[in-house]
C-alpha cells in the first residue's frame, strides 16, 4: 500500500514538472515571439524613414543599415551604388567608413592594454623615433588615453598639409610630415585639461600601434580586431577581388567624387567595410566575444565631453539620454557617410552606411532613443519659375558677409561671400534647404510675394539678413 502512495506521489511530481517546464516553454516561446514583433516593427518604421530620406528628400544615392533589435540582426538596403550601372546596395556593398575608423583604432589600443603589452597612462614619446619629440605643457606629456580620448592638445588637423587635392586631401600628407609638424607644434593646454576633436591624434595612435606591432596599420587592425571577430570584408586597402562591390560615393549634391587614402593617419578613417561586417563589429560591442575584455575598455568613461551628459571612451562618444547610455560615433569623407551606436539598456544597435556625404546620424541616434516617429520628414515641392524670381537679391547677414540669392529656370541658388555657389531645393514657396551643408533658409514675403528679408538656419544659428538695394 505504501509503494501504491509513492508511486502516485512520483506521477504526480512528474506531472508538474511537466506542466512546468511547459509553461517555462511557452513563456520563452511568447517572448520571443514577441522580441520578433518589436523587431520587424522597428525594422518596418526605419525602412519607411530611411526611403524617404532617399528617394524623396534625395539626403543619399544609397544606404546599408544593420540594426540589432532584442538580440536579432536585421538589414535594410535603399538606393544604388551606382548609379551609371544602375548597381542596387545590398549587404556587400563597401562604403568608405571614415571617423568610424576611430573606434576600431581605440579597440586595438585595448587589445594591447588587455595583454599587458601597454598602460592607456604610457606615453606615447616612448615608441616614437628618437627624431620625433611630441610637445609638452607643463611637463605633462601625451599619452595613449589621451590621443583615444581627444584630449591630447593636438588640434584637429595639422596646419603643414598641402591639400593638393581638394577631393582626397589626405593623399598627400606623408609621415614625415607629420613628424614634422609634431616636433615644431606648441600645446595651447594642458594634455588632458580640456577635449578637442582631432583626427591627428588618433591618426597618429595608429601609425603608433602599428609601429610596436611591427606592421603597417591594416595589418595590424586585421590581427587585433578584425580577424578575432571574423570581419574578412573589412580593409584599408580593398583588394582587386573586392573592387566590383565598391560603391561610388557621392558630395552633397549626389555627384560622383573620389575616394580618400589617409597613408600617414589611416587609425583616423581609412577603413572601408560593408554592412554586414559592421554588424559583426556592432554585436561584439553588444554581447560576449573574443575581444570582449578589451571592448568593455573602450566603453569606460574616461572624461567629460563637451557637457556632463556627453562623456567620451576610448573613440566612442557616451551621449546620456533618459532612455540610458547611447555609445556612438559617425563619420564622414567626401563621399560617404557613417554611424554605429548602441543603447544597452534598450538591447537596440545600428549601423548606417550612406554612400553620400550627408550626415544620417539624426536617423541613428532617433531609433536608438525609440524617437522615430518625432523625425520631420519634408517633401521638396516645385517652386515657379515667376515665384522664385521674387525671392533672387543681395541679402546682408554681418557686415562684409552677404549671400546672393539668384536662379536658373526652377532651380533656386545661394552663394555666400568668398564661398561656392549652393543649389536649394524648396520645401514650400519661401523655404530652402540645402541638405549638403545642412542649412535652412526662410524668406520674409511682402504681400506681392516678394521677398524683403531672409533668415537662414545652420549649425545651431539663427543668422537674418536684410535685402540690400
């Protein structure tokens, strides 16, 4: 009788279990299901924004997108890569990757701190030639952090290059150039004082990195980063095998110009990569990997950046939001643009390859704060010809800087003093955009429809400008 009460005793603990575990499932099964829903949602809603961005309001020839939504990686392809051969962006597409650069050049400077093999603290003096002096403030030296960081003193670009090609002027900037203008340059601060934005300095981390490897810079990106985490379509120089997936790129006109080479400040946005690489590149700053010591180093905050809500890594930029941390960064040559960022606390990622040289990083930084919806999405109108001649004339902003407003049939044009003649495209009768320098301009209409005064919108300023007679 006993043995019959176990027995029943065992069935029914087995029965639970079972109910258990089934509940167990089918809760994972609905999760799932659901992070599946948001995804494809998510996914839908940048679709929509990013072929808006494209064929409408013409911001790109073409863009690659990754995104990470919960775990799940997705793509969304809009536009060509060329457009002579009519050549549609997928996956494999290869896009100049420019600033974004700095963030791989920071993850090997982790790698080698994660060996032991440097301190972030060493200075740099140390692995240079003994004919290259770095400058100095107050006996306070540059050291690794601080070239990562932006916080070297070194100033954004180095005042010795040539720019003999204003469409690659990087070309011909040479090592010994740099050197060059490292041992005359002053420090205007203290290293570490105060942050400064400088592709010199993480040009020169490369070239640094690359010298203790005893490589060249590609060479030694490909060991530490892109290898270990099998991005095989990720270079410096792209091989004759990979030339028929590269895309042209695009100024903010969308005319085809040509590709930049950064020989002397490749760590600085040299590399060229596809999607599909950048996203493995973006899931290893998100989950456990290879190299996941030395990325968690870069995702330290090291200083403030700008504001106390903005604080800087090792390359990445840590923007405080009320939806948590967003890690990012962007970039940007004469013909293309790019943007990585994560949100941790959201599980959300994306990367944005655009062919064009116009920015995306608002489309960026609006999914990773789940703020899509809040985007202004324009649609250019077409002006008449009779309409736009009332807006043309000579328009004073400060003194000594006038911008002439004049057309041709029904296209509108700005040019500043000293500056280059700008196409504008309308959004309605009395406002202009110009999406490649990011400018605005709204004209003050008489009742005739003519214009008596304009205000133009750029960077951040408000700038109205009288007509002149």
């Amino acid at each position: 009788m006993n043995n019959k009460k176990t027995n029943s005793k065992q069935q029914s603990n087995k029965k639970a279990s079972s109910s258990a575990i089934i509940v167990v499932l089918i809760t994972l099964m609905i999760a799932i299901a659901s992070g599946n829903s948001q995804a494809a949602a998510a996914s839908a809603e940048l679709e929509k924004v990013l072929k808006h961005k494209v064929e409408t309001e013409k911001l790109s020839v073409g863009v690659a997108v990754a995104i990470i939504e919960s775990g799940q990686v997705s793509f969304i392809n809009v536009g060509v890569a060329n457009k002579e051969m009519v050549q549609k962006i997928d996956q494999n597409t290869l896009f100049e990757i420019g600033s974004v650069s700095k963030v791989m050049t920071s993850t090997a400077l982790a790698t080698f701190v994660d060996e032991g093999k440097l301190k972030l603290s060493e200075l740099v003096q140390n692995y240079l030639p003994k004919s290259v002096r770095l400058p100095m403030k107050n006996d306070k030296a540059i050291t690794f952090e601080s070239l990562a960081n932006h916080r070297s003193g070194l100033p954004r670009l180095p005042s010795n290059m040539p720019f003999g090609d204003p469409l690659n002027p990087y070309v011909d900037y040479t090592t010994e150039m740099m050197y060059e203008f490292l041992n005359q340059y002053t420090l205007p601060r203290e290293v570490g004082e105060s942050p400064e934005y400088s592709n010199l300095a993480v040009g020169l981390l490369g070239h640094t990195l690359a010298k203790i490897d005893n490589m060249n810079y590609e060479q030694m990106l490909m060991q530490r980063v892109l290898k270990p985490l099998k991005m095989n379509d990720t270079f410096v120089d792209v091989p004759k095998s990979a030339l028929t997936r590269r895309s042209k790129g695009h100024n903010g006109n969308l005319e085809t110009t040509d590709y930049w080479q950064l020989p002397a400040m490749a760590g600085a946005g040299a590399v060229v990569s596809d999607v599909s690489d950048m996203a493995l590149f973006l899931k290893a700053n998100m989950q456990q990997n290879e190299l996941a010591s030395a990325i968690k180093l870069t995702h330290q905050p090291t200083a403030e950046f700008g504001n106390s809500h903005t604080k800087v890594g090792l390359g990445w930029i840590i923007q405080g939001t009320a939806d948590g941390d967003v890690y990012m960064h962007n970039g940007q040559t004469g013909g293309f643009a790019s943007f990585i960022g994560f949100n941790p606390t959201l599980h959300k990622g994306i990367v944005i390859l655009s062919n064009t040289s116009i920015l995306m990083d608002e489309i960026g930084y609006s999914y990773l704060t789940n703020s899509l919806a809040s985007l202004k999405l324009t649609t250019p109108v077409k002006v008449a010809e009779v309409e736009l001649a009332k807006l043309i004339g000579r328009y004073e902003l400060v003194p000594g800087f006038i911008l002439s407003i004049t057309h041709d049939e029904n296209k509108l044009f700005v040019q500043g003093t000293g500056q280059p003649r700008l196409p504008l495209t309308a959004n309605s009768i009395n406002e202009f955009v110009n999406n490649a320098v990011k400018a605005r301009i709204q004209f003050e209409l008489d009742a005739d429809g003519i214009a008596t005064s304009l205000t133009m919108y750029q960077g951040g300023q408000t700038l109205p400008g009288k007509k002149l007679k």
